[in-house]
C-alpha cells in the first residue's frame, strides 16, 4: 500500500531521556490520522521529524514519497505545518501575513493575495484580515496560523492541536475546514487534547505513550478494545426506574448500574440483548425517554490503554 507518509522506528533520544523509543507511523493519502497521547508521550517530537525540523537518531521516515532527511528541502515544499504556538508577525496585517507567505512560495503577488482573501474567508477572519496580528485574540491567531499552513495547498497537513484555545463554535467551524482537506485529497495528521474531535475528525488513530505506539486501529476498532457494548435505558417516568432495572437485569444477566439523571446502564454481551430488552420493556408497558446501544468512549480507551484521561492529553509543552 502507498502511504502519504510512513515512519518506521523513529528514535529520537535527549541525553538520557528518549523521547521517542522506535515508533511507527503511516497515513493513507486523503485522510486523517489522529496521534493521541499523554503529556510528554513523544507526539510533538514525532511531527518535528516527520516535517524535518529534527533528525532522528534511529529509524526512517517517508513524506511525499521522499526521505526527510535526505530531501528535506523538497518535502518541506509539499507539507503544511501549524504547531502549537503561533509563528506569525505581530507587527502584520492578517493578509499581508498570509501574502508574505505566498508569495516565499513562488505564488505571483495576485495569487498570493487570492489566496490569502480565500482563506481568510474560509476560516472566518476577513474582518480582521486588515488588522494587526496584535490584536488580534489566542483564537484567532490559531485559526490564522492554520491558514498559514494551507497558504501553498499542501498536500499533506501537520496539525498539531490546532484547535487550542478555541471557543466550541470556532473548533466546530476549523472541524469542516479539516474535513474538506481530506475531502479534496489532502493527508492530515491530527494531534488534539479533545478525544472528541479526534473521534469526529480521524479515519485512524495511533496512540503512543512514553515514546512508543500502543495501540493503532480506527475509533470503532479502538473502541471494542475496552470491552462490548453497553446498553443505557431512561424511563420516561422516573418512578419505574427500578422496574426497569428488574427487567434489564432479567433479561441480560447481569446488574444495571443506576445513573445521575434517572438512567440506568448494563453490559450488552450481543447485539441481540439490546433487542430482547426492548422487546422486554415493551411488553412490561415501560416507555423509555432514552434508549441505546453504545460502544466505550474514545476517552474510556484512552484511559484504559494510557491510564490517565482525556483531560490530561494535551502537551502543551513537550521536554523530553
């Protein structure tokens, strides 16, 4: 298979300290790969190497067909960057950050500035395009240092936690703006402190923890790791809660654990359990306001192969 770009063993050691410990990473061309990991865990070192911004010490990484260290020049021409911190000039106008750029890339001074208006307008900031990078807030400056990126239509895109410091709606809004990269043929790789955006946003994850992958699979397959499904059942009237429970626990065999807001959870062994309790509740003349089937979380998986949360996913600042 042509991957868009593969890594095979990438070391990359500080002192005594090894940041990354011989990872492998690949990405099918025209779609999203998510990197999720702990503080610390190696994923800001691993896109360092994979866009030529550090050697490895150990291992081979493929961008573009060509070798990032050997051809580091020619595959910066293909990617898209945008780290952690903001790179662009304060002392610029949104638009003549994004024409500078362009026009670094070869882009006639018309199509620099084309591009720029487009981007501005795709990412919600042609009010601002005019103003000052300086004033212009945390958000911002994430969604024009993601135009930054795509200002030469890469075709393959590093992002990592792009969507930081982002109210809901603006993430929502640079979420369509990831997926229509991948819908026009574009690579994307994706790190992210929110397990749901990597859920909504990733065809496959890979999950590395102390500089190595444990676990690789897509989120539905990374989803049946943690154990089988799990049936949830909200009566529409909270006094038969517990007759609910009785017959959900007939049913299934097994207990329903009760949950804040008058719902009740039990493990679904087979698909055909959750038929049978529906059948069952209909029959016992029990009307349900909520009623699913549902697979672990991606955060639930995340804490059963690292052993911490979601929560404690960004880095923010990786030393090692």
């Amino acid at each position: 298979m042509s991957y868009a770009f593969e890594a095979e063993g990438l070391v990359k050691r500080y002192g005594r300290t090894t940041a990354l410990g011989g990872i492998d990473l690949h990405a099918r061309r025209g779609t999203v790969l998510g990197v999720l990991g702990p503080n610390g865990a190696g994923k800001t070192t691993a896109i360092q190497i994979l866009t030529t911004l550090l050697r490895p010490d150990a291992g081979r990484a493929v961008v573009g067909g060509l070798d990032v260290v050997r051809d580091a020049a020619r595959v910066r021409r293909m990617i898209g960057l945008t780290g952690q911190y903001a790179t662009v000039d304060e002392d610029l106008t949104g638009t003549e950050n994004l024409v500078l750029l362009g026009r670094l890339l070869d882009l006639s001074r018309t199509a620099a500035r084309s591009r720029a208006t487009a981007l501005l307008a795709q990412l919600g900031l042609t009010d601002a395009g005019g103003q000052r990078v300086s004033t212009y807030s945390g958000g911002m400056r994430r969604r024009l240092d993601l135009a930054a990126g795509l200002i030469g239509r890469p075709e393959i895109v590093f992002l990592d936690e792009p969507t930081t410091g982002l109210d809901p709606g603006k993430r929502e809004d640079l979420w369509a703006t990831i997926r229509s990269l991948a819908d026009d043929g574009a690579t994307v790789l994706l790190t992210t402190q929110y397990l749901e955006e990597a859920d909504a946003l990733a065809d496959e994850i890979t999950v590395i923890d102390h500089g190595r992958v444990i676990a690789h699979d897509t989120p539905a397959g990374l989803k049946q790791l943690v154990g089988g499904r799990t049936i949830v059942v909200r009566p529409s009237d909270p006094d038969r809660l517990g007759a609910a429970a009785r017959v959900v626990e007939r049913v299934t065999g097994r207990p329903a654990d009760h949950l804040h807001g008058g719902a009740l959870t039990t493990p679904a062994d087979t698909a055909q359990a959750f038929t049978d309790v529906v059948g069952a509740l209909g029959v016992a003349g029990i009307d349900v306001a909520e009623l699913a089937l549902r697979l672990p979380s991606l955060d639930e998986v995340f804490f059963s192969l690292t052993g911490t949360t979601g929560h404690d996913v960004t880095e923010t600042r990786e030393t090692a």
